[in-house]
C-alpha cells in the first residue's frame, strides 16, 4: 500500500513538471511568484530606451562614428562611459540596451555564444576588450551594469537576432559562416541552382546576397537559445532583448513550418529565462523588436500576436519602416495597430523614432515623439543615436516638457497623394495638444508675452498658376500666405506656407484636402510648425 501511495504521488510530480517545467530552486522564489514579479517589473517607467550597439568598445563615440575614434578611451571603465553612456544621469533615459557582443567574455570564451557569433573583429575591439579586462576585471557588458545599478537605470543584453553587416563588411563574417555555409540563408538560396561552393566565395568577400543565419536550421535555433543562456547566466541583467529588425530575414522562404519554428525558439527562450530567473532569484524581462504591423512581421516569420497571447514577451519595441514595393527605399507606416495590439495583452510597446538633427528635422522628431504619445505609446527607443550630450534624451521621453517646445507635426504614411479635379488622397494631420491654449507660462517671464505661431507647410510638385491648387483643413478652405517661387506657366516644385487659425485645428485627428482645377499634381511633403515669437 505504502509503495502505491508512493507510485501515485511521484506520477502527480511527474504530471506537475511536464506541464509547468520550471521549478523553483533552493525555495528562493516559486514559478508564479517569479511571474507575479516578473509583469510588475514589464510595467515599470521607460521614458526612452537607450540602444546602444557595442560600437564604444572600439573607441567610437557617438557623433562621427568614422572618424573620431578614441581607441585608447574602451580600455577602462570610465573611458568606455565617457564615450556614450556617463552624459545620460539625470536624463529621460530609464533603459539601456546593450549589444556588446565583441565587447564580452563570451566573445572570446568557448561556449554557444562565441560559437554563433565570433568573427575576427572590427577596429581592434577584441584587444580593447582583453584590454579593459585585464585593467579592471570587467568587460564592457559587466561595466554598463554596474554603471546602470549606480544610476537606478534598467540594463538589457541586446542581441541582434540576425546581423548582415558582413555582407558588406567581410571582416565581420563569423567563423561559424565560413565553416557551415550550410546554416546560411544565402546556401540554402543556392542549393536551387548556383554552386555551393561559389555562395560561400561570395560571402568571404562580403559580397554574398544573404549572408544571414538560417533559422530554419535546428543547430542555429538550438545555439541562439544556449548563447541567451550563457547571458542570463553571466551577467546581473534586467532582461534581454531580441532585436528582429536589425536584419528581419531569418529564413530562405517564410511558411507556417518557419512560424512555427520561431514561436517554438521563442518558447524555449522563455523557459529558459524562467529557469535562469529562479537560479538567481529575480525575473528576467523579454524584449522584442518587431516590424511595423503583425501582418508584416508575419511574412518573416515572426508571430507577434501568438507571442504577445502566449505571455512570451514582456516589451514590445517597433519601427514604422517597410520596403517600399519595387523598390530598395523605404516607407513609414501606422504604428497604432501595434501599440492597441500590444496593450490588448497588457504588455507595454515602445515606438523607435528615427529623425535627423537638423533643424526641421529635430522639430519633426518632437512632433513625432508628442504624436507616439497620443498613440498610445508607453516610451520610446531610438536607433544608432548616440551622443549622450544630445538634447533628444531629455525632452523626448515626457509629453508634458514637449509641449512647450517648438515642433513639426507631419503626415508621413499617406504622402506622396495625388491631386485632381477630384480632390486628393487622404492627408490626416495628427495634432494632440491644443493650439487654442495660452503658451505656457515658462514662455513668458519677465513680463514677456510669447505668442504661438503656426505655419502650414505644403510641398506640391509640378504645380503651375494654371492649376489653381485650392487646399482645405477640416473643410474650411485656406489661402497661401507665400510661395517659394512665385507661380507661372511652367510646372516647378514649390513650397505654399499657410497660417491656419489655432480654431481650426481638432484634437488630435485634423484632414487636409486639395483639389485643382484642371490638370495633376502631387503632394509630397506636409509639415506644421508650431513655436513662439516674442
């Protein structure tokens, strides 16, 4: 009897494991108390997330990446922060993730992740790294955790989960490439017709057209999760983040077998941070950053919608860019559906903002960052920004010091439009804050009164005088104030300026129409300024 009783309770253990895998270690912590932990940690405040791609190992610093390196800086703690981390304290920067890659252990170390990603190296950077160890113990990943642990700041491994630079860049051809062209996509590509042998010539030279791991390989797959491990388990971080953008194509062709491939991984890496979670007593946050819509991502593989419904991810990050059809360039696109998508499973989603520096271009940058709010947006991310003395990480990331500064708001995804006698496509102009309100009262000290300007901006392309281009915003028609050249005969590009009665404008969705009275132009640039004059 006693040895039935015993059989009966090893089979209900038995049942317990395979259906909940990780267990709690030493009674530190249980599954779900790790899991209770875990989404009150995914919820937590991230103005901006910094994302930094490793590249201050070699010296580089943030604003000429080609030609102010400062090798020598990397090779110690405080040169390595100087470069692009120390100026972001007291900034809006909540998060940092960090791809060091070549700037860690595992770099040089044999395990799984020096087996996926070790190649020669770039600009020295695996003697900075051996440098900076040897003079502080440390490498550049244990370095930026201490440094985020002094500043409360969040700290995520950042791994690009496929990474072509060496497509163009040969020295940076990882050694697994070159010894199993096999794993590659552009092997698999070849196999339908061109020599084996003539893929791989081609990738050693850079020049190899899919140069990327192929996922659809059970090592590769199995070596990824391993690698992530090796992470979780070295280093004292709040998470990881598995970078999808970097290079989206993952697999030769994409078919349910390839989805279900990629979900399952993304199960594994679950477990195991669970695991890894447990081991060292506190949860391990997941981080994903997917393309511009679940549809789109989908066609690489990536099921964004079953690893939000599944728990498998705790953070969503996202870029609005697709490949324009027929064409290398590329086209923004809504971001909304993603953000709702996301928060519809209460997890947090962060839009990456991509605008340049300069003038127009940095108010354009408010603007899209105040738009992401009004979006819904939790945060936001940046890509390849690294100056941390820029001014962007400490107004970017709160609505509330955006909204008194001068800024661009624009209609990105739905230009160039068409105009006939007809009208004109759609021209929705997203606007969440009210121009009607009293400029803030930081603008007008000292008994200064600042007034806000407004000015409409259109860009219209073979317009003449002949057109008679009329243009509406919210059906009330306007009237150009100034044009770039004045109008003729001749078709030219010309800029019309308008400046609309803050009345006019809605909150937050506003619609511009143009119509002509004979002929066809096209609009391919709509801006709206808003700042303060004395």
């Amino acid at each position: 009897m006693k040895r039935f009783f015993i059989s009966i309770w090893l089979f209900l253990v038995t049942l317990l494991m395979q259906a909940n895998p990780v267990a709690a270690q030493d009674g530190k912590l249980t599954l779900s108390e790790l899991r209770e932990r875990r989404a009150e940690l995914a919820q937590r405040q991230r103005r901006i997330i910094f994302n930094n791609d490793g590249d201050d190992i070699i010296g580089i610093r943030g604003l000429d990446p080609n030609t102010d390196r400062k090798q020598a800086m990397a090779t110690t703690p405080e040169g390595l922060l100087k470069l692009r981390t120390a100026a972001l304290a007291g900034s809006q920067v909540d998060t940092i993730f960090y791809h060091s890659t070549y700037g860690m252990r595992g770099f040089i170390e044999d395990g799984a992740f020096r087996t996926i990603y070790e190649y020669p190296g770039v600009y020295g950077a695996v003697d900075n790294l051996r440098a900076l160890i040897e003079n502080c113990g440390k490498d550049a990943m244990e370095v930026m955790v201490d440094w985020c642990r002094q500043q409360g700041v969040e700290i995520f491994y950042s791994n690009r989960m496929n990474d072509v630079h060496d497509w163009y860049y040969p020295e940076m051809l990882a050694h697994i490439k070159v010894r199993h062209p096999q794993y590659t996509i552009g092997h698999a590509k070849a196999e339908a017709g061109t020599d084996p042998a003539q893929t791989l010539e081609l990738m050693r030279k850079g020049k190899g057209p899919h140069t990327g791991l192929n996922f659809g390989v059970k090592a590769i797959r199995d070596l990824t999760v391993d690698a992530m491990r090796e992470v979780c388990r070295n280093y004292d971080i709040d998470g990881i983040d598995l970078d999808y953008f970097r290079s989206p194509r993952v697999f030769p062709e994409v078919g349910p077998e390839q989805i279900k491939q990629l979900t399952d991984m993304m199960r594994r890496i679950r477990v195991m941070t669970e695991e890894e979670g447990l081991r060292r007593g506190r949860p391990i946050l997941v981080s994903v950053r997917a393309l511009n819509s679940p549809e789109y991502s989908l066609k690489f593989g990536l099921d964004v919608r079953t690893l939000l419904a599944e728990g498998l991810i705790d953070m969503l990050t996202m870029i609005d860019i697709r490949p324009k059809e027929g064409s290398p360039a590329y086209i923004e696109s809504p971001l909304k559906e993603l953000i709702d998508l996301a928060h519809e499973f209460g997890v947090p989603a962060y839009p990456n903002l991509r605008r340049a520096e300069h003038r127009w271009s940095w108010w354009k940058c408010r603007g899209e960052a105040m738009s992401r709010f009004a979006q819904g947006a939790d945060g936001i991310t940046t890509f390849n920004r690294f100056d941390p003395t820029h001014r962007r990480w400490r107004e970017l990331g709160d609505p509330e010091v955006l909204r008194d500064l001068p800024k661009t708001y624009t209609c990105p995804y739905y230009l160039p439009v068409t105009v006939t006698d007809q009208g004109s496509g759609p021209m929705p102009l997203s606007i969440p804050e009210d121009l009607t309100a009293k400029p803030p009262k930081s603008l007008r000290t000292l008994g200064l009164r600042q007034k806000r300007m407004i000015q409409l901006r259109l860009r219209v392309n073979a317009l003449t005088a002949g057109h008679a281009l009329a243009v509406e915003l919210n059906g009330e028609a306007l009237e150009p104030t100034s044009t770039s050249a004045p109008l003729t005969d001749e078709p030219q590009k010309v800029w019309l300026e308008f400046s609309p009665a803050a009345a006019l404008f809605k909150i937050p969705e506003n619609s511009l129409a143009a119509r002509v009275a004979e002929g066809e132009v096209t609009i391919d640039d709509v801006a709206l300024d808003v700042f303060y004059v004395d």
